[in-house]
C-alpha cells in the first residue's frame, strides 16, 4: 500500500493506520550500508597491505635493509596510487572501499593527485602546487609537530 | 602466513577509519582521519605500543597511515639518541624523506601530465 491509501483507507483505525505507514517506511528507507561499507574497507585495506607486504619482501630479497625496503615500498605504493588518481582508477575504488582507499599511504597519495587535479584550472602555483598539499599539509604538519614532541620528551628523559 | 596478518591487520586499521566515519558527526572528513591516524600512530609509537604492531603484521602495520606517523616518531626518538636536541627536528624528516619526497614529485607528474575526469 502506498501511504496515500493508508491515509485515507476507511477500513483501517488510527493506530492500524499509524502501524502501516512505520511498516511502509521501515521498508522504503535505505538499509544503513555500515556492513557493506565495513566490509569492503576490510577488504580493500587489507589487499594495499597486502600488495606492500609482497612489496616489502621483494625490496628485502634485493638486498635492501628493512628501512630502505620499508622506504621504497612506500614510495611504489605512492606512485602506483598517484597514477591510478590520474587515470581516474582510484576514485573509483574509493566509492565503495571508503576508509580502505584512504587510511593506506595510497589515500595520502590519491588525497594530493586529486586535489591538485580539482584545482588544476587555477593555475600551476596556486592551483597544482598549493592544492597538493590541501589534505596532505595539515597531515604532514601535524605529523611532525607530534614526532617532534616526542623527540623532544625523549630528549629530556634521556638527558 | 605473513601476508595473512598484513591483511587482517592492516584491514582491521581501516574499519577502525570506516567506523570513525560513518558513526561519527558528518564534520569528521577524510583528510581528520587522515590527520589523526599520524597523529595517533606517532603517540602509540613514542609509547612503544606501535612498534608490537608492526613487528607481528609487517606492511600490514606500516601501509596504512598510523606506520607513517611511527615512522616519524622512531625517526625523532633515534635522532634524538645520535644528535641530541637536534635529531627531534631531523629524525622524522629523515625517516620519512623518501615517501614524502615520493609522493611530492609523482603527485606532482601525475597532476601535470592528467586532466580531471568526469568533468
């Protein structure tokens, strides 16, 4: 029944009445996608860590010691998610693995290429240059600000 | 077994990112995520609570954001034990030279090279 003809059907009481339009739009109302969204950012996140930690082995066979392996995997992890931003890829990927696309290095790389792209018409100072660092600033100034405290405590607790 | 516990550890960081997002007030936008996993991966990793984490899952704990925000704190922790005072500004810096370096010049190509899609 549509809500019209609850509303107005002549057999039904108030209460019964009241009942079919909660039922009608228990229904109607879209499923909250929590499930699905936490789901498929499992998913997707665990995959990139997934795709680092082959990544991580590979530079380690070569020779590389575990920094410089760790380094090297982030930066292929940035520039395979930079590309994939630039072909449109990527966002794609973010509409349905949410905070999977975004908490892995990958979303910082893709929150700079985006970005930068969305604003590309104002110019390559103010529009590229500036608006890369639009979400990856605020990032990179708070991510020091916290490790220089800390290198600061340790400083003191050391001395 | 070891890309086992990349997946499931580096998946379970993002629900903790999903569920920030979809249960929180609509003001919580990706970039705070972003924001507040350095953050917070810094702080665990200072604590010694981080470095656990990635020796059990590898990428699994690197990959996501709270390893970039360990990575700048063991920096700033090391530097600090070979430079002193001076190690607290370098450390981080050095430690996480190459990805934020990386992520500079290729978003920098890419965003040259590429024109927005879906105009």
């Amino acid at each position: 029944m549509a809500s019209e003809q609850i509303l107005n059907s002549p057999t039904l009481s108030k209460n019964d009445k009241k009942k079919a339009y909660f039922d009608l739009v228990n229904r109607n109302k879209p499923k909250p996608p929590l499930l699905r969204n936490i789901f498929w950012a499992f998913v997707i996140g665990g995959l990139i860590s997934v795709i680092g930690q082959g990544l991580l082995i590979l530079y380690s066979g070569q020779g590389l010691d575990e920094k410089s392996a760790g380094a090297a995997t982030s930066a292929t992890l940035v520039f395979a998610a930079a590309l994939l931003t630039g072909l449109g890829v990527y966002d794609n990927i973010g509409k349905f693995a949410g905070a999977g696309s975004i908490v892995p290095i990958t979303g910082f790389a893709n929150s700079m290429v985006a970005s930068a792209l969305e604003w590309k018409r104002e110019g390559m100072v103010f529009g590229v240059g500036a608006k890369l660092f639009a979400i990856a600033g605020p990032v990179l100034v708070y991510g020091f600000v916290t490790s220089w405290l800390i290198g600061l405590i340790a400083f003191i607790f050391k001395g | 077994m070891d890309f086992l516990k990349a997946f499931l550890v580096g998946g379970a960081i993002c629900v903790i990112g999903q569920l920030l997002m979809d249960l929180t007030s609509y003001k919580i936008t990706p970039a705070h995520i972003l924001v507040s996993f350095v953050s917070a991966g810094a702080v665990l990793s200072g604590l010694g609570l981080y470095k656990p984490l990635v020796d059990f899952a590898g990428a699994g704990a690197t990959v996501p954001l709270p390893g970039f925000g360990h990575a700048l704190a063991q920096g700033a922790i090391e530097g600090v034990e070979e430079k002193g005072l001076l190690g607290a500004f370098a450390g981080g810096v050095e430690a996480t030279a190459v990805g934020v370096a990386a992520a500079i010049i290729f978003g920098y190509l890419v965003a040259v090279i590429f024109n927005p899609k879906g105009e």
